[in-house]
C-alpha cells in the first residue's frame, strides 16, 4: 500500500478510513492508445485506502457511470476519483451520477489523463503512463480529504444577452424571447441580418433570403421582450452564470428616423467620401453615410465614423436635421444571466496571387459571384465584366479549406486551414447551375477535391448541377489548377490549366472569361471577447464547445453559450438549429430563477481564528470576510466569518492567515500539500 | 519511483488557474502538442491561496520546479493577480536566503489558448531544472 492513510489525513480525528474508487476512462483508444491503462489500474489498486480500481472503455457511457453508481449504492467505495478527460467535460456527469447513487456529488475527484496525458505525449507512452499514475495518486490524495458539501443557490437574473444579430443570434433571441425571458442583443454593426443580407437565394429551399430575414425580423419586433444594440460590443464582463455584469460600448447611430426618403437619399448624395461597400463584398462603393440594401433594418442609415470627414454636407443637404455628426459612444451597462454568442465568420480571403487573385480582375470570389448573380446586386444580376459576355465561368473549389501543412502557404492571417467549410461545395454548385439557366450559352466548369454535398437535399443540387450541364473536373490537393493570363488576343483573358484525375491526369487548359474561388468560412477575430470571458478556441480558431455530441452548444465557462458559424463552419439551416439549442439550454438555465454554484467558499475554523483581522484585510471582493463578537466562557471575542454569497472562492485570505485558520471548503490547503506528497512519492 | 521510469528526472509543479491556465493546459492537449511528461498540473481556483510555506514545503518534498500559471491582469479575482506577484517576490526572497536557485519558481500568465507560450514555459522550465541540482534541498 502507497500513500498517506485516512488516520493522518483528517486532523487525527478517529474517522473510518474511506474508501475510494479508482475508475480509469480508455475513452476509446484516446487515452488507452497511449496510456497502458492496465498498468494504472495496478497502480492505483496498490495505493493506501483505494477500494476498487477499474476501467471502462468510455467512463462517461451509462455502462462506465453504472460501475461507479453500483460501487456506491452497494457500500463498496464512499467517494470516487474519475481518470478520463478534461473536469470541464464530465465534471458535471460524474457528480449528478454520484447523486443519482444517493452519494453527495462533491465526494468525487476527477483527474485528467486524457489532454493532460495521453494527447499531451504521444511520443512518450512511457512517460504518459508514469504521469497517469502519479496524477491518479494525486487524486486519491485529495480526494482523502472530500467531504460532503452543499451547493450554493443563488438567484439568477431572468435574461439572456445574445451577442450577434445574424441568423442564429435571432433565432436564439426569438426563442428565448417566446420562452419568456427578456433579452437584449448586441449588433456590432449598425444593421441586423448579418450574412443574410448579402444573399439572394438560399438553399435548399431556394427562398429569397430577404424574405427569410424580414419574417424573422418580424418575429423579433413582435416580441416587445427583445431590446435591440446595435453598434454595440461588450467592452467589459464581470460576474458569472446568473449574474453577469456587462459594460457595453455603443457608438452613435448618428442619422434618426424623422429623415423622409427624399431627405436621406439627398444626404448620401452629398457625401464625397467613398469606400468599398461591405455589402458587395468590394464589388461596389457606398458613402461614409449608408444603408447597405433597401430592406436593411433598421431602416435609418448609420455614418461610418471610421470613414466620415464631418464636413457636414450630408446634414446641409438633410435640411440640417436628422443627422448628427456631434455624437459620442455610450457605455451601457446590462445585467444578465446567460449570454449566447452568435458572432458570425469571416470568408476566407485570398492572397494576393493565390489563383490569379487581385493580379487579373476576372478572378473573384464566389460571394462576389453571389453579389454579381443577385438582381438587386451592384451589376442587376450581369456577370459581364468590362463589358464583354461570359462565355466559359471556372469555379475552383476548397480555396482556403483542405489546406496542407508544408504544401499550401499560410495565408494571411498567418493560418493554414486544414478544415473543410463544409457549405462551399453546394453554394458553389448551386451559384453554378444558377450561371446555366441564365447564361444558357455561357460553359461553367466545376474545378474540385471531392464534391461533399452532406446536408439533406444537397445532393439535389449536384444532380441539377449536372443536368445544366456544368463540367466537372476533378484535381487533386497537391496539383492545383493554375490561373493565368490567356496569351491569345481578343479570347478569353485568362487560362486555367488543370490536371483532371477523372482523365487520368489529363492535362486541359481552359480559356476562361471569370474565375470563381470558392473561399470558405474563417473564424473572426474575437480575441478582445475571448480574454474577457475566458473562452477557448478549437485548434481551427473557432469558439470551443464542451462536447461536440453532449454538450453542443455550451462553453466551458458556465452560462455562455454558442451559436451558428462562430463555432464552426455550418449553413443556415444548421446555424438556426444552433441558436435555437442555445435558447433552450440558456432558458433551462435560468428557468428555476436560481442556479447552484459550487460551494468552495471560504469558512472559518472558528478554534483556531484569533481575530487579528489579516483576512479582512486581505479581501477584497465586496468585503466577503467580517468580524462579529462571540461569548465564550464570560470573555468576549472577534472572529472572522464569511458571507458565502459574497466570497468568490479566489482563496485571497488563506494565505493572508498566520494560524491556518481560514480554508478553501474543496480546496483545502491540506489537500493541495497531499497532492504535492503523491506526485513525487515512489511508486516502485 | 515507478518499476521501469526514468530516474533523476526532475518533477515540474504547474499550478494552473481554473479559469486560464488549466483550459489553456487542454487547448495544448487538444491541439496535441506535446511537452515532457514529468510536467504535472494541478488545476486551482487562484493560485493566491498558497501561502509561501508552500511553495519551500514543495522543494523541501522533491517537487524540482514549479510554473505558477495564472491569469496574469486578466484575474476574475479582484486584487488576486497582484497579491500573487508580491507574494512570489517574496518566496524568490525566501529561496535566496536558503541558496535555491530562484529559476526554480516562475511565475507566468498563460490565458485559454495560449497554446505556445504554455510549451515555452514548460520546456524552457524542464531543461533548466536538467542544468541545476533537482535533488530535495532541506532550509538550512
């Protein structure tokens, strides 16, 4: 037997000694493919007051929480320790199962031997198990000291924050809205609708995509529950889950809606300035004041104060009202109990070059191609560039996706994406077929990797796609198609070479009039929201959910919440399903109007405080810690005592005792030296 | 020592904070990067808690160096970040006195995915401790 014995671990009090179950997680060959799991069992069994030790090929399945559940019921073990992934994972499953065994849930130590372990060491399966046995011990160690505790209820404030005016940030407020919470959402940009805006049809359902976006902007304005920012970022968030507090920065809209049409068309006529419109992915120019479409909402136009002069001409020619050029950013503040984040994607943009990119100015992209096919778009619907018909169309797909470490050059935000965003391929055949039924005489040639058609009714748009009679040719990752410009005068401009693997390689050179890269979805830059609530990012760049099958659309910080393409590339119908999921998790949440946070608060041990205050002084959260009077013996004294609603666990005042008389309830600095004593303890 | 391990391989104690640090440690996990295995980390709410007893008691045990991770000035806890670095000032103080190798006790801000400056530290740590005496140092 190895390891420090109950007796010592609690304080000489005469305890019976407790007995733990050890239960080692395979999770599939994710850790067991490096970890010998075999050899960490025997450890484990070998340590001083383990019960049990055991595995399971996933420990969070109903068989794996079923061996820990039954230890527990039939008295086999009275507090468990879990080696399997990340707590911020199955922290959660393994103390409701515990409380499901009549147990109390805190009498439990995860351990995580699969990202801090098995995936950190592959090289080294070794050194992973010696490490998986020591962190094993360890958990043992502190899981000695578990005692059973309570969880703290306090009150959770009935609204959600939705941070993202898209698709999936209205479908989460509308729902939540329905679900009857209130809920404020914050537009970073002067108008709603995001992505939306910029397309004509969508498919499957080939709906008009203003026609989808008013019936959810309806849906919005119909829920008087819903507070609408826009021009708005979170520029500070304290709190937690059930009670965030945000500082939102909003910027002046800076025009009104007492402007007639007449009036606002006049302003903008008589703003000099002119920058590439967003809207048409630079395809067109706008004013410094603008609305990007007719149906924009809201319908008042906003100034671009990056861009704006204030001259002031917009404001003469406006009647001088309506538009107000003197305005300064607000700090709001918002008070919330959950907050869903719905911030959108970036598209990936090519380099200079990549595929004859900016260097010839038939090459565009395929949401330039969408901008170009749409009727209310910068051309009315025209593909003709510079006035000459379009003959033969290449779309190139995967441009930016797929990529290949040592193969494909970063781009330029520094990154090689290695993903595939999934909605190029029916986007790109969809816009394809769209360019045969309106240009019947006009050739389009599909230039792909794979065509990964996967939703429901996607594979329809392929089959149209090759009923229109596009032409496919098929390179491979390592053989790109070159774009280049086309030698002979008075054809096409540029020539596309490619290498068709459905020819066996057969080199083809394509005269081509427009070059189409089908780029995909990118992570936008969310760095200042990230730091402020301590987010994670996946490998890709993308928000990090808990789980991508159990736990979807949850962050790790408790109370925040994903949703649409800020998580990952998905089209529309995948980004509603997501926002929707965030509406029901977070009205789950705060449905009760409380919320149970954890209880490692800090307590008093009352015999050994001595009333020298170096706690009080220490805190400073909201003066957690005070002193009262206590009779004892006819002798009046003072000592410390926390106010758990207040105290936020940070430990702060711990340390700040000279007599070890305050302590972390769960984080006890006991444990923490019995932890110490288990990693650098022989194990021979 | 465990049947079969490498001897004189010198432990490094990573104290990571819950919020930052630890989810940074997975994101290296995640990403599968790989660092030495004698780095071993132990996830706590605020590394403000330890007392400077601690960090001598863990040399005084055989722990070879310790990374304390923290949040650096993004601490969700008020006045944390800053009572840390003043109290690690006076462990380093405290080290001295007793001739440890003050190298021996950094303290870093490692956020979420702070993926590359996590490896840093841990290999910058590791190979220092194979330059310097790991054996336990006892205070005189």
């Amino acid at each position: 037997m190895i390891g420090q014995s109950s007796a010592s671990a609690n304080s000489g009090e005469k305890k019976q000694a407790p007995r733990i179950g050890v239960y080692i997680c395979r999770c599939g060959g994710n850790i067991s493919d490096v970890v010998d799991i075999e050899r960490v069992v025997q450890a484990a069994s070998q340590i001083a007051d383990v019960a049990v030790a055991r595995q399971a090929p996933a420990m969070c399945s109903q068989a794996g929480q079923d061996l820990v559940t039954e230890d527990l019921r039939n008295q086999t073990v009275d507090r468990v320790v879990i080696a399997a992934c990340t707590p911020s994972l199955h922290e959660h499953t393994f103390r409701e199962a515990i409380a499901r065994a009549g147990r109390n849930r805190y009498l439990y130590e995860h351990v995580n031997i699969r990202e801090q372990a098995s995936w950190c060491s592959k090289s080294d399966p070794q050194g992973a198990t010696e490490k998986a046995i020591r962190l094993v011990a360890a958990g043992v160690a502190k899981a000695r000291f578990a005692e059973p505790l309570s969880p703290i209820a306090v009150n959770a404030r009935r609204h959600v924050t939705v941070v993202g005016g898209g698709i999936s940030g209205l479908r989460a407020a509308c729902d939540l809205a329905r679900a009857g919470l209130p809920v404020a959402i914050l537009e970073k940009s002067p108008f709603l609708g995001g992505r939306l805006v910029q397309w004509d049809r969508v498919y499957p359902t080939e709906q008009a995509a203003s026609d989808l976006l008013r019936e959810l902007l309806n849906e919005v304005a119909e829920q008087p529950g819903i507070t609408v920012y826009t021009r708005a970022e979170i520029v500070e968030a304290r709190g937690c889950v059930g009670d965030f507090q945000l500082t939102v920065k909003r910027q002046p809209r800076g025009v009104d809606d007492t402007l007639s049409p007449e009036e606002l068309g006049a302003a903008i006529d008589a703003c000099l300035v002119r920058v590439p419109s967003e809207h048409d992915f630079g395809l067109s120019q706008r004013k410094a004041i603008y609305r990007p479409c007719r149906d924009s909402y809201p319908n008042a136009a906003a100034i671009d104060w990056e861009h704006c002069t204030r001259c002031g001409d917009c404001l003469k020619a406006a009647g001088g009202k309506g538009i107000c050029l003197d305005d300064s950013p607000e700090l709001i503040s918002i008070l919330t109990g959950a907050i869903v984040l719905a911030t959108g994607y970036d598209l990936y943009q090519p380099k200079p070059g990549e595929f004859g990119f900016i260097d010839y100015p038939q090459v565009i992209t395929l949401a330039q191609l969408e901008r170009l096919l749409d009727p209310d778009g910068p051309t009315g619907g025209s593909l003709a560039r510079g006035g000459r018909p379009i003959q033969n169309v290449c779309l190139i797909h995967c441009v930016g996706s797929r990529q290949i470490e040592g193969l494909h050059e970063p781009g330029l935000d520094g990154k090689i994406h290695e993903y595939c965003s999934r909605v190029c391929c029916t986007a790109t055949l969809r816009a394809a077929a769209e360019v045969r039924r309106g240009l019947p005489a006009t050739n389009v040639f599909e230039l792909y990797q794979d065509i990964r058609t996967y939703g429901r009714n996607h594979e329809q748009y392929y089959e149209d796609a090759m009923r229109a009679g596009v032409i496919f040719l098929c390179y491979a990752a390592d053989q790109p198609p070159l774009v280049l410009k086309n030698p002979a005068s008075g054809g096409a401009p540029l020539s596309v070479v490619v290498k068709d693997r459905l020819t066996f390689g057969e080199e083809l050179e394509i005269p081509a009039d427009l070059v189409v890269l089908a780029t995909g979805m990118v992570p936008r830059n969310l760095d200042p929201i990230i730091d402020r609530l301590k987010l994670s990012r996946s490998a890709e760049g993308f928000l990090q959910e808990v789980h991508p099958k159990l736990r979807p659309v949850e962050l790790a910080v408790s109370g925040v919440f994903v949703a649409g393409t800020s998580q990952a590339p998905m089209d529309l119908a995948e980004s509603c399903s997501s926002g929707s999921a965030a509406a029901v998790k977070a009205a789950a949440l705060l449905s009760r109007g409380h919320i149970e946070l954890d209880p490692f608060r800090a307590r008093v041990d009352r015999d050994r405080c001595r009333g020298e205050g170096k706690c009080v002084e220490a805190c400073e959260h909201q003066k957690a810690i005070t002193f009262v009077e206590t009779a004892s013996h006819g002798e009046t004294s003072r000592c410390a005592q926390v106010n758990s609603a207040l105290c936020n666990g940070c430990g702060i005042c711990v340390a700040a005792c000279p007599h070890q008389a305050i302590d972390i309830a769960g984080w006890q600095l006991a444990q923490f030296d019995a932890i110490v004593d288990a990693l650098v303890a022989d194990y021979s | 020592m465990l049947p079969g391990s490498r001897e004189k391989v010198p432990r490094i104690l990573i104290l990571a904070t819950e919020a930052c640090a630890y989810p940074g440690a997975d994101h290296v996990g995640q990403i599968h990067a790989e660092y030495p295995t004698n780095a071993y980390i132990v996830r706590v709410p605020a590394p403000v808690i330890f007392p400077e007893s601690f960090y001598l008691r863990c040399f005084e045990k055989g722990i070879a160096g310790i990374l304390v991770m923290s949040c650096g000035h993004e601490c969700p806890y008020p006045g944390a970040y800053d009572a840390l670095a003043a109290r690690i000032g006076r462990v380093h103080q405290r080290m001295i006195e007793r001739k440890l190798d003050t190298s021996r006790l950094r303290l870093c801000a490692i956020c979420t995915v702070c993926s590359k400056a996590f490896l840093k530290e841990v290999q910058q740590m590791h190979e220092k401790l194979l330059q310097v005496d790991a054996e336990p140092q006892h205070a005189p």
